[in-house]
C-alpha cells in the first residue's frame, strides 16, 4: 500500500500516522519528493480500510499494490483449483456444460430437459426454484417444490444439479443439491456469503451486473474465509450503456481471473444476451477464450417457458451448440498457472 | 404493450399468439404495414412477461406502453405519498435531514453524535448497526449492540432512527428502529422486500449501484404489494466510467421519480461521493432540485472512524451544511402532482 | 414507428399532428386504448425526427420501429458485403489478418514489423502515422512522414495498409492508402464521415468508447450515403465501469451486427484490452464468434516502442497467435444471411 | 509517479529502466518490500508514457500521483481563470446564463429569441449553425449562413454568441463568434482542439459522453498548450445505463473541477437531459452547487424546432427558469481556490 501526503504534512499528524501504521505491523519506507512525499507499506495490509487512511487531512491520496483478497489470490495459492462435483468437475480441465431451463415448472419438464441436455453432452443439470424477479407479479419460481423436482430429474439421469438460493433461510432445503448458486443479484449479499462459507458445498457465484472482478473475488473472499474453499466464478455480462442485448458479456473476465485467482470460471451467454441467436457464437467465444465451462438455459418448449423464454434454446439447438463447443475445445486458450500459453 | 411482429408471419402462430392474449384479457388492436404488423394490447399488462413473448419465432420486438409497476406510479395515485415518523416526516413538504455516523461504534460516540446532529437541526438520526463491507476482514458492524446503542441515542434525543436491515433473519431486532433502510446492494433482494411489506414500517430503498429508476420502483413496489405502502426511495449514485468520485449522483432522478412515483425522495450525498468536500455543495443541488430530505453521514471524529471516514463530516461542518440547504430550501424547486413548478 | 398520445390528447393538436405526418407521406393506423392512443405509422420514417414528434404536447412516447439506417441495414441488403483490398480482403469468407505497430517510428522498424508479420501470415499491415493522444504533451506520430514510411513498407511486401485519418485536411495524403481507418474518437466526427463518403475507398470505421451499435452503423451510413459503400466496422472495446482491463470489449457486437447489417465486422483485441497477455484469448474468442478478421498490434521491440507499447505483441508471439487463431478458424460460427448457424 | 515492480526483477532489466528514468531527468526513490519493490519518481513526469512503463517485464503496475495537466491544474495556477466575453463574463463570480435555440433557423427566429432571452435575463446567446446529427438525414445546420444569422442577432441585442465549431476547415468563418464551443463528440478531435490553441478567443469545451474529467482537461491543456489560456469546460452529461433521461448530468462535476481546475465551469442542462420539464429542477441544482453558468435551449415554438425540440423552452418557461436561478444565485455554494465554502 502506498499513501501519497500532501506538500508540507502537519508534524504532529504524520508522526501520529506514522505510528499508527507501526501499530498495524507494518513498515514504512519514506520517500520525500519535491511536491508529495510518499509512504509505502511493507506488511500484510489486507485489512486496512483504505477510506480511512483517506480521510486524513494529511493524506492526498492511498493506492493499493497488494489485492484485498487471499484465499481467491492466485498469487497464494498457485496451483487451479479443482472443485469435484459428483461424476463431473468445476475446473481442472474437464470441461462443464451446465444445461437446463431458467425455471423448473413440472417434473415432465425437468426430467425431460434433463435427458435431452445429457444426451447432448451435458455434465450438470441446472433450473431454478427459486427465481429473483424484477417484478413481484412475475412468477417467482415453484421453491420448495421445484427443488424436490430438480432432485428427482438428478435421480433419474445422474446429472448433478445446480440451482440458486435466494435468502439463507432457504438453506437446510439445500441438503441434497450439488452446487449452490449465488445470483447476480445477490453477489454482495454477505450474510447469506458468509453463512455459505460455513458448508462445504460448491458455490457458484455469479458476478453481479455493476460488480468489479476484484468486487466478485471479494465475494469468494467471504466464501473461503469461512472454510469453504469450493467456490467457482461465474461471468454472466455486466450492464453498460448499449441495449442492443441484455447486458454485455465480458470475456475478458475469463484471462483476467485466471490471472488473478485460482478458482475456476464458468460462462453463461444465455442470460449475459437474453437473446437465444446470441448463445452459439458467445459459447464458442467463451470456450476459445478458454473458460472452464459454459452454462446455458435450455428449454423443450421455449415459447411456453414461464420466464426468460427469449434466452433459452430447444433441445436441438443445445445439442448443436454443444458439438460446435467440443469442436472448438482442443483449439482453445490454455492457461499455464493463469497464464495463456 | 406494444407486439411487433416479424414480416408474414406464419398464421398458425399468429392464431395462437392472439389466443394466448385474449386469455389474457387484452384487447387486441392490429395495425399492418407493410414491412410489419403491429399489434396494439389494451388492458392490464403488468403482468405479462415481456421476454416471453419476445421469444416467439414470430415476434420482431415487444415495447412497453404501461408501466409495470402500479402501486407506485403516480398515475393511479396523483397525491404525494407523506410517511410520519414520529415527529418527523418523509415528504409532504416537509423537509428530512437525516444525518449521523456510518456505522455505531459505542454509546459515547452515537449519542454524541446525536446530540451534535439535532441541534444543527437533523431531523432523524442514521447509524449503521449491520454494515454490508466488501471485504470480510474489513469492521463489520456491531450489529444486534450497536442496534440497542441507537435505541439508546434515540431515547436520548428523541430523534426516529434509520438503520440498515441485511437480511430477513433480523427482522425482529429492528421492532423499535423508525425507519427500515434496504442499503443498495439489497436493492434487489426480493425475499427481504416481501418480508419488508408485510410490516408497517416506513421503508427507505436505496438505488442500487446499477439499477434504473423502473427498478427502483419495482423494488418499492414488492414492499407496497405486501401491504405496506410507506415506502421512499434514496438516490445514492451510481456506477459509471467516472472515478473521480466513489459513484456519480444522478440528481435528475429527483425530478424523473416524481413524474413517475408519488413515494418521497430522498438523496444521500455522503455514500454517492464518498468525499467529504463533495457533501456541501450536492447536499445544496439535491436541496435545490427538490428533493424531499437529504441522508448525511456525520461523526465525532472523522480521521478514527472505523468506515468510511473519509465521507463524513464533522458536526461543525454538517451545521454548516445544515445552515446552507436551510438557507436555499425556500427557493427550491416545488413539485405539483410530480410537475416542476 | 409508433407514437403513443397522452390521455384525451386536445383534438386540434391531434389534428395538426396528423396532418403533419401525412404530409411527410407516411399512412397512419390508431388504436385507441383505454388510457393510451398510439399512431402507427408505415412508410418511410429514416427522416424523421424523433424528438421533434416527443416535444409535442400531446405526444407521451414515439418508439421506433423500422431501423433508422438504409444502406447499411441487412433487411435492404442480404447479401454479405465484401470489399477487395489489393491481394486481401475486408468480408466474403476471407479472413483478414491485420498486423503491425501502433506508431510508425522509422524506416528499419515498419518495414521490419511487416516482414516478420507476413511470415506469420497477415493480410495486411497496419500502422499509425497521425496518432490521436489524450495528452498533448505525448508523441503525436511521423505524420506525413510515417504515412511515406508505411507505403514504403507496403512496396517491399505487397501487403495493403490500414492507417487513421485525424482530419479531413489530411486527406489528399492517403491517396495510395489501401483502408483508411476512422478511429474511435472520431467516430461521430460528421464532417470527415461526409467527405470518406466522396471517396471510393475502402474505410474502417471503430466504434467509439460509448457508442451503441445503432450509432456505429449510422457512421457507417454517412459514408455510404455520400456513396461509398466500402465500409467495414471494427470493435475495439468500449467503456464501463470495469477497470481491470482498458476497454471491455463487446464480442457480441460481432452476432448483433451481422443481424442488423451486411458489412464486415473486424476486431481489435489490443486496443480493447490494452494487456499484451489478453490479446490470444480475446482473439481466439473474437475469431470464434465469427468475426471476418483481426487487428492486432505488433512491435518489433514492445519495450521501446514511443506508444500503446503495453499491448503489443512482439512478432514471435503474433506468430503464436497467428497459428491459433488459424486452428480455431475450421470451427468458428458462420452466419448465413446474418444468422448464426 | 510510482512504479511498483514484480517480485525479483531481473537485475540487468532493472538497470536498464533506471538508467532510462534517470535520462527522463527524474529522480528514483526505492522501497524494498516483501513483495514488492517500487520505485517512487520525482520529478516531472507530465510526458512520461504510462503505457510505456507498464509494457515493461519487470513491472508490475504504474501509478501516477502527479496530474498529467499543467496549465489546467489548480496546483499550477491557484486563482480563477476570468474571461470577459464582450460584456459578459464565463468566471470570476458573474454568472453566465447562455441560452438560445438548439440550430438557427432563420433571422426572424434567432432574432426573435435573441430578444426574448436577453429580456429574461440571458448574458450570452447560443444557436447552433454547424449540427452535429447522428443520421446524415436529419437536418444538418443551415451551416454559414447561420453563423451570418447568429452575427445578425449579435448585431440587434449586443448579446455576445456562442456557437460550435465541428471541422477545422470552418474555423475562418468564426471571427466574429464570441465563444467557439467545441462539442461533445469534437472533445477528442485533437487536430482542432490545436488549431484552436492558436487563436485567441474564448473556447467552451464540452464535456464528451464517455469522458473522464480528467480527460476532459487534457483536452483544455491541448489548446492552452497552443497559447491559448481563454477555455471554459461544460458538462452536459455522461452516458450512463439510465434510460430514463437522455444522458446522466455529472454535477459532481463541478465541485471535482473547482478542485483540479481553475476554468469557468458552465452546466447544460437542456441537453444532458433531453427534456424540457427536468431543464429546471437541474438548472437549480447547478446552480446551487456553485456552476459558473448555465447554457440552456430556448425555442419560440418547441414543437416546429428542426431539431432537439424535445429539450427546449419557450421564452416563458426560460424566462421562469432565469428568475427562479436569479433566486438561488445569493445562496449557492461557494468556491474560495477550489474549496466549497
């Protein structure tokens, strides 16, 4: 960490500064210049609140060299991490094809998407029953009762299943589940982070729509500074100023957190473009780009589907997108301890 | 609601699609061009599912005519909504000046921090108790303690208190608490807002970092389908390319939410630059503009606050400010029925 | 496009309202809602203004529905366009490979730079000779002197040049130019967009850091409608809130404007990123999602270059990139009629 | 500036960037940490290529703590910049209102609002002659002859004339124009913000879309650093993901420019929000929070206006507008050398 002063600091508040920092365990290296002097840090500094070093007068300006993060910081922690998930992977170059519709709505309809999506290659089954809607006179998902369907559709093909809690309440209903998801909306919801960090479940944490990727490292942060260090990342476009799709995939999220962090990065083009055309070409960019799997909505009827229908694909237009994804796979980035080789 | 439908399209398809709407008990007004079809829906579409019907393989694009949120437009409720809170109150013409420290810290500091504030003519006390922190190891709060530290403050003064709920499990501590904040990135979370609207509280929703005023209002509007109708908004910035200051106010969302809402509207200069030196001068253009009150972080002594010190004022520089929007408040833009007089 | 009225709009103003738009050849279809009237028009609205019909009194909203650009529109045009450019080309199936330093420096190092990147495989070479540079105090380029250097590079390769116009006072400079590039930052630079439009050259234009798609073609269409239909667009990234990398590059640009437009779509994943380590990732992304080539920025020594130098390649890793970008290419999306297949 | 370097740098590169910095005359303080080592520069490090030093192996980030503007920077320059314009002022504690139409259309109209605004209290008038339009087939701008127009309206109130240039080619035609504004999509056309360097009038520089403040001085220190010390700046909104209005005003702006910059700074509200009825609670705001003028769209019938009519006043409301801004003036924020007072 580094503090920038002021031209000509007041004594009494620098020396005063200075032993503060002293007391945090930390060492300074001075530096005056002609117009600023400058402090740099030596030492763990992950937990100092760098508003507060602002808001002293003598203080012009704080700039971080050490990220906030540990558990996530690829720098601590070398090696990927690989998060087993029944018979499939999150990471370790098993490539995951997560597949199933936005909402569970009948055990007809999830079990049958769950055999069409794994006979077209898909590790992971995925549907929600709890759904966050903008509206409340949306239909907010079958809850309890879609989770027991979505266990019943794992029972039948084996498929592990991911699906989204929405408050920590919901928690003990989530026994059985593979992987638990932490929606966009709810990616700085730290008490429900926190509470996740006390399982040992895979979490798969969606980046929220307005969140930096230093900010959705931090979430996992809460996560595995509780124990749990099964957390996967999840891309799923952030909202910027163009309208022409839902929001805008960022793909270079995928280099990025394999630079930053260890853990592994999911992408889901079905609701970063909300747009169904959209997801074969964001699929197979997302897999050149070299993620660690895709997640994609998938439904047997889409222009019936109970929410997010314009996003979600037939069982044949998944398995279309799900060959050209193993096509491009052999030919993907490759990342060498987070770097592309 | 708007539907335009792709060029010829398949009749079978286009008999259903009218089917399904007339189910829906809408009136359907056809307009054919020649490069589209228009169908015109008239009725109550606030709850037809938008995405649905752009999923339909015969649908070009669908745009909204009404809005999708009902309790809170002014449209079907022309009269400002007036909340009492104690002997303040949240809009009617009455202006709230809500001010206190970021977070509790102990019962010397928020009582006198009270008292400092109420003289300079604060109107409700804000003290965090649950402080959402980006990072874990950063002060969390004093949570349940720092609540009862409040209490005390307000005993003390008999100033109605704010504070921030973070989830639905605490909702039984907050019993005593005057006013409910949903801080911004709980803007969204959509099972506390239903819990929120089963109580009778006033409820003051912050703006998330990267939501629109619609979903602003979508969000007062979960709280007000629930029953409870004393909801106001809070204007607190939002994330843009600009990092000059911690997020960009937009204050044309005091003008734009009274057009579209009869719900008070409060601004919070302090959280949306996140600098001291900033506060003054866009407490005084929120004033000016019309806002309904302001939300100002003030502490005893900003250089040892244990978060966001570097957005607080002290109380000589909140009395200061306090002076100043007095002294423009009488010139201030009025609204009537939500238009700029 | 479709106006929708105020509720019981004053007779006359409708009257004039209608017999304005009359006047402007367009046939008007009404539906009358229960709070809501709404006007279709159908002819032809490219000319019509917007927001000249929202400022009317009577008028709550004016949507569109046909696209406001012509040319440069895929419903009018379904054909691919393909633009010839010497031994390369811009579209029609051929990859375009565009390869070479940021700035023209000298002699020894263009000439260099386009030897080492045609043995990787470019198509052409690219190179800046006017440099837009936010700082006044940075290297402004060779200018006309780099512009002679290029050329000179493009004698003793054969390879086309691609190269920015700041101004149309430069103009007479680029005659033996092959693409003349429109950079971001003069995307909407109307004035030069008019006079390309004179010229028959193939032009690149970039889109700018905060414009929509729509807004890119629009640029597109002020060159062909002064009847130069030679355009191809380039994404470069565009600006948001994250930070991480310098742009955030929208590969979704690639699907969407294909849908909406016939002309070739580049990408330019250095400029974007501004990271060397990001370029292979976001190319073999770019190249999967089905863009119709490259611009990628090659140095001979990346360490010395006087600009851009972080997000160079040095010519051995853009050989790599080459190569993988080449091994992707058998597998990437197509589109048929501006349709994923 | 501050360099921080990888871990174990390669000594002999090291070397290398030292010997380099040194030859950049700056001076190289070193910190050794566990971690990291930096290297603080002092010196003036205006011209030193950020980019540059960040393409290096052995570094790992650049920070800079000294501004990359000098003759903008408050720091350099610690009193007010004041511009007489004719018998107006941009700075220096006399308000500039600059209103007028959106283009001119005609001597009866320019002359005709020329009259009613300087009645209404307006010191500069505007009136666009050269438009900026998105679509080739919108209305360009009656072009010289609405410069001759605008004299003309010169010529019968004596009110001075602000209008925008858009192409360096026209800059001849300006001589008589009071203030030259560069618009928002010329703010980084860098040949013209030069060429503008060497004249000696008064330039209104408008924020871009996109733009940083800091950018947004870069482009003021490109024409003082022609010699030309006579700019304002002008925010007129950022593009933000807001829809509600056309862009997002930026009046945080204001104090963060008081604070960086010594130069006048003028607040748009007509076109940041496209809006007529949100044109007044923002003018207040603006004003309120110490802008040093305003610059506002008055048409003499808003619904004929060619173009933008949508964010016009009538004379009346402008008149309205102007007494109600005259109100708060006496109680608006302060600055004494860029600090609210």
């Amino acid at each position: 960490m580094i503090i920038i002063l002021k031209k000509d600091p007041e004594p009494k508040q620098l020396e005063n500064l200075k032993a503060w920092l002293t007391g945090q365990k930390l060492t300074i290296h001075e530096s005056r210049g002609e117009s600023h002097t400058i402090l740099g840090l030596v030492g763990d500094t992950t937990a100092v609140d760098i508003d507060l070093l602002r808001a002293l007068d003598i203080v012009e300006d704080v700039k971080r060299v050490q990220e906030p993060y540990k558990n996530a910081n690829r720098k601590f922690h070398e090696e990927d991490t690989v998060i087993a998930v029944g018979p499939a992977q999150l990471g370790g170059g098993v490539f995951a094809l997560i597949a199933g519709p936005c909402s569970v709505e009948s055990e007809a309809q999830i079990c049958g998407v769950a055999r069409s999506v794994k006979q077209a290659g898909a590790t992971m089954l995925r549907g929600g029953a709890f759904k966050p809607r903008a509206s409340p006179y949306s239909f907010q998902g079958l809850r309890g009762e879609g989770l027991t369907l979505l266990l019943e559709a794992k029972k039948q093909t084996g498929l592990p299943v991911v699906t989204e809690i929405m408050d920590l309440s919901q928690l003990e209903l989530f026994a059985d589940v593979d992987v638990i998801q932490v929606g966009a909306r709810n990616m700085q919801n730290f008490e429900l982070l926190k509470e996740l960090g006390h399982t040992g479940k895979p979490i798969l944490i969606k980046r929220g729509l307005a969140n930096t990727l230093e900010e959705l490292l931090m979430s996992a942060e809460y996560v595995m500074a509780g124990g749990n260090p099964n957390v996967a990342l999840c891309e799923r476009g952030i909202r910027t100023f163009e309208t022409a799709a839902r929001n805008t995939l960022d793909l270079s999220a995928i280099p990025l957190l394999k630079r930053m962090s260890h853990l592994p990065v999911i992408v889901d083009p079905s609701h970063a473009t909300g747009i169904a055309s959209l997801v074969k070409p964001m699929a197979l960019a997302a897999t050149a780009a070299g993620a660690d799997g895709l997640m994609i909505e998938v439904h047997n009827d889409p222009s019936h589907a109970l929410s997010d229908g314009a996003q979600s694909l037939t069982p044949e237009a998944f398995a279309d997108v799900a060959a050209a994804v193993r096509a491009v796979l052999p030919f993907a980035c490759r990342y060498d301890h987070g770097k592309a080789v």
